[in-house]
C-alpha cells in the first residue's frame, strides 16, 4: 500500500465503518466490508504507517483514536517474530514506526497518547533494549522540556515498559536489562521528582496546574516501585533520604483543591498516597534493615490517615494498601515490639479492623445490582485491593505473634455483633455479616482456591459456630430471606469444608441445593460454586469424600435445580452453575442416565444460544465438558447410543461450522472425535461428507484449531481408513499436504507425526505406495534444514513404527533406493546415537520392537557392510530398556509454546472429558518387549547358528551381555 491521499482516504471510510453499530457492516459474513478488509491488508507494506499518518493528520479526533486503537491492536498481534509464522510486518515498517512513534506520542492528546505509550511498551517488550537502544535516551531527554503534557507522556510510557520487573523471573538478562534502565534513568527520576514537588508549593493554589503535577508524581512513584521491586539498587539506598522524606510528607499532605466531591472515584491525592503506602510496604517487606529509621514515622503517618480517613468508596484503594502496609510490617520479627501492648492491639481492632469489615451500603448495591463484580472479588481473590481483604490479612498478620490476645479481643467483638443481631434481625442483619467475617478472618491461618483453609487456628470452634450460627439461616422457610447471610453462610461452608465435619457436610448439601432456586445471583451461584468444591473433595483411597451412593436421594433436584438456575435472570451464562453441572455429571456417572435426553437438549439449546455471541470463556468450556460427559457415560452403558447424541447435536455443529465461530470450532472438533471412537469400525455417511472439508488449508491456518482436528483425522483413519481408501482416494494427497504443513513448522511437526503415524497403521498399504518415498525426502530435508528434539525423537517413532508395519527389509529398502547407503547412515548418526532420548512408555515399545525387526529380520544386517552397526545398534536398544531417558536439549534449542503465538486466535483449550485413551499399534503383536528381543535373537540365533553368539561374545560390553542374559532367561530361551 502506497502512503497516498486515495488510501489514507479508503482506510478512513473503512474504519468509519468499523464503529458502525450494525454488526452487518462491521462484520458481515461474505462481503469484504470493514474488519475484514482491515485484516486483509494489514500485512501488506506501509499499513502500519497510514495509520500514523492518519492519527496524526485527520481533522476527525473520532478517526484519530480509532487510528491509534487499530494501530495499537496491529503491533499487539504482529510484532512479536515469531518462527515458522509469517512475519507480517517489514523491516522497513518497523524502523520507521521506531523512528517516529515517540515524538508523535508526545505530541498527541491524552486519550491517543495512552494508546500509542501501549504500543511502545509492545515493541519494546520485544526490541529493548538490544533493538531499540535509543528509546531511553528519547525518553529522558524529554524531561528537560519542561512541558508536562510530554513528562507525563514520558512517565506512562516508562510505567508501562518497566511494570512487568514486578513479576519477572531472576535472570542475568533481566539483571542487565534493569542495570542499563537504572543508569540512564534513576537520576534524571530523581530530579524529576525533587523538581515536580517542589512546584507543587509553588503552585499550591493554582488547582489545574495541582492536578498535572500530581498525575506525575503518581506515575513517578509507581516507576519507583518498578525500579525497586527486584532488588535495592544502589542509587535508590544512597537516596533514600531524598525519597523516603519526600514521600513522608506527601502522606501527611492534605490539599483542598485536591479534594473530589465524587464519592465512588479516587482523586489524584488517594491514589498517590496508596502507591507510598505500596512502596513503604514493599521497602518494609524486602529492605527492612535499609528501611528501619524510616519506619516508626510511616507506621505513625499510616496510622493516622487510616484513623481520620472516611468510609467512602473513593477511599478504599488508599486504607487497603494502608492497611496492607501495617500487615507487612506485623508481620516481621524485627517490629513486632511496636504491637506488644494490649491496648496497641485493641486499638487496632476497634479503630482499624472492625470499622473496615462492616457491609456498607457501596458493598449491598455491589451485591445487588452489579454480583457478576462482586463474586469475583469474593470468590476469586481479585478483592485484594478491598478493605475487607486488607483488614482480613491484618488479622492473619497480627496472629502470627498475638493470636491468644486477638482472638480473645474478637470472640468479645462477635458476642455482641451476634447479640445485637438477635435482638432485631432484619434491622441488624449486618453485625451478623460482620461477626461471620471476623470469624473467618480469625480462623483462616492458610488458604488456597483448591482446597479453602488448609490451616485453621485451634482457638476457633468453627464446627460449634457452624452448627449454631451457619445452618440455622440456611435451613429458614424461605431461601430469599436476607440474602447476604445467606451468601456468607455458603461461603462459610465453602471456605471450611476441610474442618468441618463430614455428616455436617452431607447435612448441608440439600440445603445448598434448594438455594440454588435464590433469586439473588450471588445466592444462587455461590450455592452452585460450593457444590463444585464439596464434590472435588478426596476422600480416603484417592476416592471422592462425597459418593455417588451417597447423593441418589438427590440426583433429580440437583439436577433440575441446576438447569434452573441458568433460566434465572443475570444467570443464562454462569461459569459456576456449568462447573457444577460438569461436576455433578462426573461424579453421578451412570445415575444421570435416566435425565440425559432432558439434559442434552437443554445444553444443546444452550450452546445454539451462546454460539450466536461466544463471551463467557469458562462457561463455554464447561458446556463442552458437561456435552463429553453425557455421551461419555451413556455410551459406556449403551454404544448404540451415540446415534442419538449425533442426532442431537449435529445440526448445531453445522451451523458453528458453517457460520465459522472460532472459539468453538476446536470444541467441535473434539466432540466428534469423542462421538466417532465411539463407532466400531465403520464411519458413517455423515462423517464422511465432512471429510473433505477437514483437508481445507483455512481450516489449518488457526493454530487452535491443529490439536483437534488431527485427533479427528486420527479418528476417521482408525476407525475407516478402508472407507477413505475406496470411496475417498483422491482425498489422500490433501491429507498428505496437511502432513506436510504440519511437519514444516517447529511448533507443530509432532502433530503431523501424529498424523502420518496414524495414516502408516491403517491406511491399507497400497493406497499409499505411491507417497512414500516422497514422505521419507520431506522428512529428511526438514532434518539438513531444522534439527530439533522434537523432531528427532518423533522421526525415531516414526521410522520403526513404519519397520513394525511394513517389515525391517521394506524400511532398508526404501532407506536406499533415497540414497545408496542412506540405511547405515540412518542407523550409525540418528538411530544408535538418539534412541535414548524417546520417552513415553508406548513410544518405546514401538522403538524396541522395531529395532528388534531390524536386528533379526533384516538379512542386510547379518551379511554386508551394514553388520557392523548389529551390534551398536543392539547396544543401544538394551540402553533403551535399561539407561535412564536422555532428556538434555542442547543449549541453543527453543521450544515455541502454541499459547507463545502472538494474535487473538483463540488457542486450543483440552477438554479433559473428551479425552483419548492412549493407543498401543504394537499392543496386541508384543506384551514384553525384552522377552520378544529374546524370542527373536533365539530365532535368529536358530537360521544362523554360531553368528549370533560370536558377535555377542567378541563385541558386546559386560554390563549389556549381563542384562540380555537376563532377558534369555526370562524368555526361557537360549542361542545357538
């Protein structure tokens, strides 16, 4: 594409188009409208530099920030290099776009200059610093400019460059990295700093300027922590004072013309002095003998910000961290003499914890009217910036050296809260929540999502509080009664279900049941979410805690219950009531057999519903789980049930496959694996019309799509190869070309081995004649090109399963009619040295038996040049059967993850319930493969006597004559 008027014009009406709100326009299904064209021509020349062009110089600011979100995207899904992938951007593309995205972020207006700060921390996540090593010099020159719209550009940018060392893994680059980042950037930071406070007092009055400088000084103290989380750097120790006194006094700053009138959104002031209290937190935790003159006036600071600090929401971020801050430090040996005293600990108690855990009115509109937020703060652990959490933590934290005194402090706490409940209960239903939460705070000594508290403190009868205080609210007449308690009571059950006792466990699954009907979404989907939990608890022997037997009084209700739920408003799509659907289908087994044919309409209705507008990863995932274990468990019972499993849901399949819904494409694909393994040994009509279209290269294109698609091809091969060799043979040079594909990329080469395995053990031999000594040179010469791990050890599978097939003298042969001599080099530089590095038990089996055909049934080995390799070969085989697996990779070797590959293609996602029993090709043929090399050696030993035992007794090492002796003996069988 030429940087021309006519295509900055063509590429303005196109992404006009892409805000149309008619998905007809910005989607449509065959016409090149819109998306589509975008995707066209983003590979092509120049692309990403019209979009510059364009957001730099359109008079529409709407073009302009469509401009840099496209642009932004394209880097997002392009830049990375990735092998074996098209690279969709050029070099000449890519200087230019270093050469001028700085300058044009800088002069760009907010909403635009954070899209393009993204796309510079893309690229330079990828090319700093060895590609671009001039981005930090740009950077910080900058600052001298004096103009804080291009500071602040320059500070978001560094933000967004440098925030991943807070989650790195050590290493000598990363060290390096941070090294050549500190010593360009530590200082001019510091300046900056001492700088933008100091025209904070000049401007104290003027409130526009107030707020520009403080954005910097937030940015400047979230690169602080960045700089600092790995390890202190020197230049950050030498400062401290610099920084430690200037953030001390901006703690205590309090500014009117920086207070905010909102009640639920943070100002400037809030959320700087959370990212002190994070960075005083982060020095206290990691540097505290550096940091311990600094402490006592933070703590001091901290302490009374948490005290005079409202209960707004605005504030929540700054009292987490607040508080997350004096849990840290409770924490440490060196500070524990600052909690000692009795009445420090009430302090904290009445002024800190319990204020911070009360339900608000902010948390019951949360439950309300938006749950999807709420459970995920409560459920899953992100609520880690909410008061509750923090005030939980300090809890845990003042435990660990106070826990007598605090539980002691707090059992007084949850008496009156409980009194005071009981006294009005639909008035002060809150102290009760209140009481719940301090006794799960106090309780939970260690947690995890897996298994909920896996260590409870011993002074909490939490069994007695159950029985007394949980149950009772849960067994009342109406399950819509006071919603949070009820909420809570699930939680607590979900939470303890490891202490508390088994009978009460069972005593509460019909109640969790019957809540399932709740009309509160978080009631309903908590009830379903502890189900889930109860049901994965291990019981004695690696079985389930909950069994089968032990849930039939309950099958139907949970049943109906379950698929009610997801009816009930705000729940069409719940990822929780699915998990527990796919939970109750797998430990009910056949007890659900009876309820299937209601149930597989219902998930079939429900995936034709959600495949309109795939959203909800979780539940999708799940509704194809629960899909693998209906027909699972029935056709275990029943094979001919799969008819009516296909019947059901083919017509859905269609219309995915037809309307090309991505995300459910690879489910789909695994299904109708699961659905034709089920068949014996034909393929029906309607699985072979499909055939062709599996072969279509845009179908392998999606990398997500591979992994499913050879398994189903895998699937039509076992189960019709004759089929496709009589009625579909002009088939079989596609399948070949999937091959082929597959082979060329590093990523995916073991999936075409997995392929032509499959095409080599039951394609009838003379449908494939013709191809293969074309397979053999296509594998040969992605082995001069690309030599790989991967790839040698799925050759060695490869080369003796084919022995194992076709005879040890077809391999020879077709070995040598490639190359004259080509057999021996195989052997002497692939086979004796590498066969140690084949692992998998079916693997090596094949590998055993193959080389045992190629040592006793190849009469090449036993009288021409090739005899000398019979025994290194046979050397090497016993080392196969008795040598530890050789798993080292040379140094240079880089392995490419699917889940690595950049773009938004959805990856492929395993379903563990459409699982693949393994397959043994040599199974039936060979039980033990030490006793067959024995069997044939005996035999071998039978047609040429005297050659065999001399070669072993003149050549043989001691150690591997001692094993095969064993083997002979084994086999009750000796050589002649």
């Amino acid at each position: 594409m030429e940087l021309s008027d006519a295509n900055l014009q063509t590429l303005t009406e196109y992404l006009k188009k892409t805000l149309d709100p008619d998905p007809a326009i910005r989607r449509p299904v065959y016409s090149l409208t819109a998306e589509k064209f975008l995707e066209s021509v983003e590979g092509s020349q120049n692309y990403p530099l019209l979009l510059l062009t364009l957001l730099e110089k359109s008079q529409e600011n709407v073009i302009k920030v469509c401009a840099s979100v496209t642009f932004k995207n394209y880097i997002k899904r392009n830049w990375r290099i990735v092998e074996d992938e098209p690279n969709k951007i050029c070099e000449s593309d890519r200087i230019a776009i270093k050469a001028n995205i700085v300058p044009l972020m800088l002069s760009s207006p907010e909403q635009i200059q954070k899209q393009l700060s993204d796309a510079i921390s893309i690229i330079g996540r990828e090319d700093f610093p060895q590609k671009w090593p001039d981005l930090l010099t740009e950077m910080v020159n900058r600052f001298q400019s004096g103009d804080f719209h291009v500071i602040n550009g320059v500070l978001r940018t560094a933000h967004s460059l440098f925030k991943r060392y807070r989650h790195e893994f050590k290493s000598n680059e990363l060290w390096t990295e941070i090294k050549l980042v500190l010593d360009a950037f530590a200082l001019p930071l510091t300046n900056l700093f001492k700088a933008t406070i100091e025209l904070c007092s000049t401007h104290a009055n003027d409130a526009s300027a107030l707020k520009v400088l403080f954005s910097s000084l937030i940015l400047i103290a979230k690169l602080f922590y960045s700089l600092n989380f790995q390890d202190l750097p020197e230049f950050f120790e030498d400062n401290m004072e610099t920084w430690m006194t200037n953030f001390h006094s901006l703690l205590t700053l309090d500014n009117k013309l920086l207070q905010t009138d909102d009640e639920e959104e943070a100002g400037l002031l809030e959320l700087l002095k959370s990212q002190i209290c994070d960075n005083a937190a982060l020095y206290a935790q990691k540097y505290d003998e550096e940091f311990q003159p600094y402490l006592p006036r933070f703590v001091t600071a901290i302490w009374n910000l948490l005290v005079t600090t409202g209960q707004e929401v605005k504030y929540d971020l700054l009292v987490s961290n607040a508080i997350q801050f004096l849990a840290s430090v409770c924490e440490r040996p060196h500070y524990k003499h600052l909690f000692e005293d009795q009445n420090t600990l009430t302090s904290i108690c009445e002024k800190v914890i319990v204020p911070n855990m009360e339900f608000r009115a902010a948390d019951e509109e949360a439950f309300e009217d938006n749950s999807e937020e709420y459970i995920r703060r409560d459920l899953e652990g992100s609520d880690i910036d909410t008061r509750r959490r923090a005030a939980c933590d300090l809890v845990r934290g003042l435990c660990k050296f106070f826990e007598g005194p605090v539980t002691g402090i707090f059992s007084g706490y949850v008496n009156s809260m409980l009194q005071e409940y009981a006294k009005n209960p639909s008035v002060n239903w809150k102290h009760k929540d209140a009481a719940i939460y301090l006794v799960t705070s106090l309780a939970s000594k260690a947690q995890t999502q897996k298994h909920g508290i896996t260590q409870a403190n011993e002074l909490v009868n939490l069994t007695e509080f159950f029985v007394n205080h949980i149950q009772p609210d849960l067994k009342s007449a109406t399950v819509n009664e006071f919603p949070v308690l009820k909420a809570d009571g699930i939680k607590y059950i979900m939470i303890f279900r490891n202490q508390v006792p088994k009978e009460q466990l069972l005593v509460s699954i019909p109640l969790l049941i019957n809540h399932l009907q709740a009309e509160s979404i978080v009631v309903h989907t908590y009830a379903a979410h502890a189900l889930e939990r109860l049901f994965t608890m291990r019981g004695t022997n690696n079985t389930t805690l909950i069994t089968a037997a032990e849930m039939a009084p309950f099958v139907e209700v949970l049943l109906t219950n379950l698929f009610k739920a997801l009816t009930l408003p705000g729940s069409s799509e719940n990822e929780y009531i699915m998990k527990a659907i796919m939970r109750s289908f797998s430990l009910l087994q056949e007890s659900i057999i009876p309820y299937i044919p209601s149930v597989i309409t219902q998930l079939t209705q429900k995936l034709l519903a959600v495949s309109k507008n795939p959203s909800k990863p979780h539940f999708n995932h799940y509704m194809f789980e629960s899909i693998c274990l209906s027909i699972r468990i029935t056709c275990k019972a029943n094979p001919e049930a799969v008819g009516s499993f296909e019947e059901a849901l083919f017509l859905v399949f269609t219309e995915i496959l037809q309307n090309d819904v991505q995300e459910f494409i690879p489910y789909v694909f695994q299904v109708m694996s699961l659905l034709l393994e089920m068949h014996k040994n034909e393929i029906p009509s309607s699985y072979m019309a499909l055939f062709p279209h599996l072969l279509q290269p845009v179908l392998w294109e999606r990398t997500g799509n591979i992994p499913p698609l050879v398994r189903l091809l895998q699937a039509y091969l076992e189960r019709g190869a004759s089929t496709i060799a009589s009625a579909a043979a002009d088939k079989i040079p596609g399948l070949l070309g999937v091959f082929q594909k597959l082979i060329a990329s590093k990523a995916n080469d073991h999936q075409g081995f997995y392929l032509l395995n499959s095409i080599i053990e039951h394609m009838p031999p003379e449908s494939v004649d013709q191809y293969r000594k074309q397979i053999f040179i296509l594998l040969f010469q992605r082995l001069q090109n690309s030599k790989t791990t991967k790839f040698i050890k799925s050759f060695l599978v490869f080369i003796n399963l084919y022995c194992v097939r076709y005879g040890a003298l077809a391999l020879q042969e077709i070995f040598d009619s490639i190359q004259p001599k080509m057999f021996g080099m195989v052997l002497e530089k692939i086979i004796i040295p590498e066969i140690q590095k084949v692992s998998g038990q079916v693997e090596k089996k094949i590998c055993a038996v193959g080389i045992t055909k190629i040592l006793t049934e190849c009469p090449p080995m036993m009288d021409t040049e090739y005899t000398k390799l019979w025994i290194p070969l046979l050397q090497a085989l016993i080392g196969l059967f008795e040598l530890p697996e050789d798993d080292t990779i040379p140094d240079e070797e880089h392995f490419i993850d699917i889940e690595d590959t950049p773009g938004y293609q959805t990856a492929f996602s395993q379903l563990a319930f459409a699982g693949k029993k393994e397959h043994d090709p040599v199974g039936q043929m060979v039980n033990n493969p030490r006793i067959h090399l024995a069997q044939s050696l005996h035999k071998l030993s039978t047609a040429c006597p005297g050659r065999v035992l001399s070669m072993l007794s003149t050549s043989l090492n001691a150690e591997a004559l001692q094993y095969l002796q064993g083997y002979l003996q084994a086999a009750s069988v000796s050589l002649l």
